[in-house]
C-alpha cells in the first residue's frame, strides 16, 4: 500500500472515531512545502463543517484517535485545521531497503482485476500515419503499459478507419494502376503521395469519379474482386502502421486490429435496436437520436445520426456496435478512448446513448480521455517546412538523426554502432517524452531544440541522469542485490531522496486513475533533479564503507525507479550515453 493509502485509511478511520460521518474523505496529499511535512490531510475542514464545529478543535480530536506512531515521528495541526505528517527516518530507511529488494518496487498488483479495453491509435487507413496520431499512439501505450503492470486485464482495440468513401476513390486508382501493369506495393510504398494522386484523378477525371463511387458501392455490397483489392490495400498501409509502431517502441500488434469494417454487419441491428426501444426519430430522411442531454441553450438539441438518407451508415454507428461489442463480447469493466479533444461531443454523445439503449452495463465505466493539438511554432497545428502534414514515419527519422549528431558530437570517440544506437533511443525518447510530460488536455508545441535539450524535463536529460547513476554503480564495483547495510538518512538530501523513492507508487497509480502520462513524466524529473541535489551534497564511492553501502543502496533504488518509470511511458534506457 501506497503511504497515501495508507494515510488516507489511517486518518479516515480516526476521523469517523471523532465522530466525523462515515465516508469522510481525508484527503491526504503530498505537502507542497517541506515545513508541512511530507504530506498534508486536508479532510478535517470538511468534515468540520459539517459537524458545526471548530476545525482545529475536531482536527485536536481526530489526533487523539491517531495513531500513526509506526511511521510519522511528528504530526503537526497547521492553519485552519490541516493536518501535517512527517515521516520516521527509521521506517523510511526500512521501507527503501525492501523496495530495492522488490523488482516490482513495491507497487502491488491490484486486489479486484479490471477488464480494460484501452481504444488507442486508430489511425485512418486511407493515408499514412502523421504527427496528429502520435498523441494518442503514445499515451495510449503508456497508460496500457501502466494498467498491464497494475495487473490488470487490457485488451488493446486499434479502431483503424478502414470503411467509407474515400476507398473508392483509393481504390480506382488501384484499378487502373494494375491496368497499367504497375508494381503495385511499390506505388504504395508511400501511401501520401499514392493518396494526393488517387485524389487528383478523382478531381480531374469525371469517369474516374464516376467508378470510384462505383467501386464505393461494389465493396459494400461485399464483390469479390473488390473486396480482394481492397484487402491489399488495408494490408500495405497496416504493414506501414506496423514500422512506425516499431519504431515507435509501440506495444500495438496486428491482433490488436479492430477495424471499422469488423462492425459491418452489425450496423443495421444496431439501427433496429435502437428503433425497438424508441429511441429513433426521422429527420429530413436521416435516423437520428435527439438526447434532451445535448440541448443548447435555446433548446435545440444536436442529434446523433445513426443512418444517412439512402441507408449509409456512419462513424456514429459504427461506434455503438463497438460499445456493445465491447460489452456483451469483451466484457469489459472500463473503457478508455484516447482520441483528439475535438471529438468530444461525439463520445458524449454515444456514452449517453449506449447506455439508454442498454448497450453497456450501468456499473462500466465510460471514459474519453481527449487531447490537444501538436502545434508549429506559429502557433498553427504542425506542419513540414513545405506546408504539409508532417508524415510521422519522416518525423521520427529526423529525430533519430538529430540525436545522433548530438552525441557524435559530444562523444567524439564513440564506435558508429553505438552511436546510431544512442541517436535512434534518444531520437525515440525525446519525441515520445516531448509529447508524453505535457498535460495531455491542452495543444503543445513541436519544437526540436527543446525535445532535444539535456536540459529541463527532457528526455535527454533523464537518460542521461539515469546513464550517470549507473556508471557511479558501475564504478563501486560491488554487488548491489548482496549489499546488506543499513539505510543511513543522516542528512536532509539523503531524507528527501527516500521520500521521493517511496512515492513511485503513488504516481503509478495516477496515471492509470487519470489516463495521464505526464505525472509519471514529473515523478521521473523530480527524482532525477532531487538525485543530483543529493549526490552533489553526499560522496559516494569516497565516504566510508557504511555510509557509502547506504548511498550506494539510494543511487541503485533511484535507478531502478528511473528505469522502471521509463519502462512504463514506453522509452527505452541505456546504461551509456
Ligand atoms: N479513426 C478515427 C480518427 O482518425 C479515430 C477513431 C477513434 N476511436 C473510436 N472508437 N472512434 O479520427
């Protein structure tokens, strides 16, 4: 258990004993300041109130029903009535030694497992990947990767766009390219510039037009040729996902493929359903829902379209027999949606309705965790010198070469090899980390030389720290995991650095509670910084044998964190750089 936890249970309990309603929340955070101690409970105001009495005197209460002797050494009444906790050395130094000796570092799995479908990625097949896919590829990978050490059950759902209009047009130009005898996967070994072609003759070619929208037809219908075409097609631009996500250090596989078209013939069911229970009302021609939920100021409400004018279906549809899917096939407990914030009513709009028509169960959660925009330095979404979409597979070759000219030359000496392995991990890193440490809800902007620094809270920075840490292990020349001495938190650094240790939990579980990376991101570079603070102020290698066995202890317990952190946002570490 986590010491937030732990303290919340703690101090909860003995507020209830006071006479506190059962329930009340004691809100323990970590103190922002080191004069409020280690952590700060913030619940007593609260449930003062509404007992009609004076806080300090219900928090004076509560402390005669603490007892918290085992961990805190001294608990303070701060303020209006916050209660303030400094922890023990001596259970500090205890807990750190068994958390070095936990390769889980002490984050327990969960006691009641979830089934979790995490919806990430699904980028639209008709073009290749771009800059736009990187956010939810990636924060995505790291909350999965969060929930799976967690313990629990993920299953991953790529909702790739591989249905509607546009393949038509894709595949005309398929059609005729094979007329010509042309090598078909090498025209389509760049899918931007297959797709702007396909798009020219569409707009240029009036027969053209005429068989891409037969061919639209033709595939619904389910012919075979067409179908056969369209296969080939989905499978070279799959194949493309599938090198970005490698390079990426993606964990998404082609199992994890839950394409639009997979819903198909669920679509009509779907509309009937929905008809049965009363839900749908025709407009203008259109199926629609009108949720009394969705009504703007003035009344009018914006519906849901579950089925066009002459019977096409839509991104809508297509979404509530996912739900149901999800529900009734996967079973699932929790849902997470990473897709862009602009997206928002719509997934409102389909929870609410799911939930109506009895696609989901009501104890399953429902949760779109939306994003901002990657943003150019003029302060639009980001785009290539030329002005166009940025492709996300060019992107992170220039990241990696980017890297690489910056450790050539800082490392002169270095062998080719490992160079090009240390540009391609920090190239990864510093993109994948740029995006991750932002607070996914609001735009960010691409800037290499700030990605790139070793400088603030970077990738470089981190790795670099963590490269560091290790060679000062590596140095002692002695085996940490037989290494038996006592911790020893004879100073305020060496103190402040347990602490920071002991509450890697606490940011694991904020990123599979929120969905949100960027905690994890702040973890890491507190504990890096609060690191150097310490290895400036505490020798090492030079102090004497017990109290260097104890340093030593810390600087294995920061790395193994830092690295386990990274291992959870999807980065990769090096032991030189
Ligand atoms: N393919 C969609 C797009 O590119 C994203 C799909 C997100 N997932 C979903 N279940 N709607 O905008």
């Amino acid at each position: 258990m986590n010491i937030q936890t732990l303290l919340n249970t703690r101090i909860q309990e003995a507020m209830v004993t006071a006479g506190a309603p059962e329930g009340s929340p004691a809100l323990v955070r970590q103190s922002a300041k080191v004069q409020f101690g280690d952590y700060q409970a913030n619940g007593i105001m609260g449930a003062a109130k509404k007992l009609k009495m004076n806080p300090r005197e219900f928090a004076q209460t509560v402390l005669t029903k603490l007892d918290l002797s085992d961990i805190a050494e001294k608990i303070e009444i701060a303020g209006p009535g916050f209660i303030n906790i400094f922890l023990k050395a001596e259970w500090m130094s205890q807990e750190v030694a068994r958390v070095l000796r936990d390769a889980r570092l002490d984050v327990q799995k969960v006691t009641q497992p979830q089934t979790i479908v995490v919806d990430y990625s699904s980028p639209n097949l008709a073009k290749e990947m771009h800059v736009g896919h990187l956010r939810s590829t990636v924060i995505g990978d790291s909350v999965v990767r969060t929930l799976e050490f967690l313990g629990h059950h993920v299953i991953r759902q790529n909702h790739v766009g591989d249905w509607g209009t546009q393949f038509g047009m894709l595949l005309a130009y398929m059609e005729r390219l094979r007329k010509e005898s042309s090598e078909i996967s090498m025209v389509l070994s760049d899918l931007e510039v297959f797709y702007r072609k396909a798009k020219e003759c569409f707009d240029e070619d009036a027969d053209f037009a005429v068989r891409a929208r037969e061919l639209v037809v033709e595939l619904q219908s389910g012919n075979e040729e067409c179908l056969a075409l369209w296969d080939e097609f989905i499978d070279i631009s799959l194949t493309h996902c599938e090198e970005t996500y490698k390079m990426l250090g993606v964990s998404l596989k082609r199992e994890h493929v839950m394409p639009e078209s997979a819903y198909n013939d669920d679509l009509a069911n779907v509309v009937s359903e929905l008809d049965d229970q009363g839900l749908l009302q025709e407009s203008e021609g259109a199926k629609c829902i009108f949720m009394e939920e969705f009504a703007n100021k003035d009344g009018e409400i914006t519906p849901v379209i579950v089925q066009k004018t002459g019977g096409g279906f839509l991104y809508s549809t297509t979404d509530l027999a996912a739900l149901r899917f999800r529900q009734h096939t996967l079973g699932f407990d929790r849902g997470l949606y990473f897709v862009d914030a602009r997206q928002s009513l719509h997934f409102q709009q389909i929870f609410t309705l799911g939930r109506k028509a009895g696609f989901v169960k009501a104890g399953t959660s429902l949760e779109h965790m939306p994003f901002g925009t990657v943003m150019g330095s003029d302060g639009k979404p980001f785009k290539t010198r030329s002005g166009g979409v940025a492709k996300l597979s060019a992107l992170l070759e220039e990241a990696q070469e980017r890297a690489y000219a910056l450790v050539a030359s800082k490392n002169p000496d270095m062998a080719e090899d490992e160079l090009r392995n240390i540009g391609r991990v920090v190239g990864i890193a510093s993109v994948k980390y740029a995006d991750l440490s932002k607070n996914r809800t609001s735009d960010y902007v691409f800037n290499w030389d700030n990605m790139l620094s070793f400088e603030g809270n970077t990738a470089p920075y981190l790795l670099y720290a963590y490269s560091r840490i290790s060679s000062i292990i590596k140095r002692a020349e002695v085996n940490i995991d037989t290494l038996d001495a006592s911790i020893l938190l004879n100073s305020d650094q060496e103190r402040a650095l347990s602490v920071k240790l002991l509450q890697f939990s606490e940011a694991v579980d904020q990123v599979a509670t929120d969905g949100m990376p960027h905690f994890m991101c702040s973890y890491l570079y507190d504990l890096a910084g609060i690191f150097m603070t310490f290895y400036e102020a505490c020798p090492i290698l030079t102090s004497e044998a017990e109290v260097k066995s104890s340093r030593l202890m810390l600087a294995a317990n920061t790395a193994s964190t830092l690295k386990k952190g990274m291992e959870l946002l999807g980065i990769e570490t090096l032991e030189r750089m």
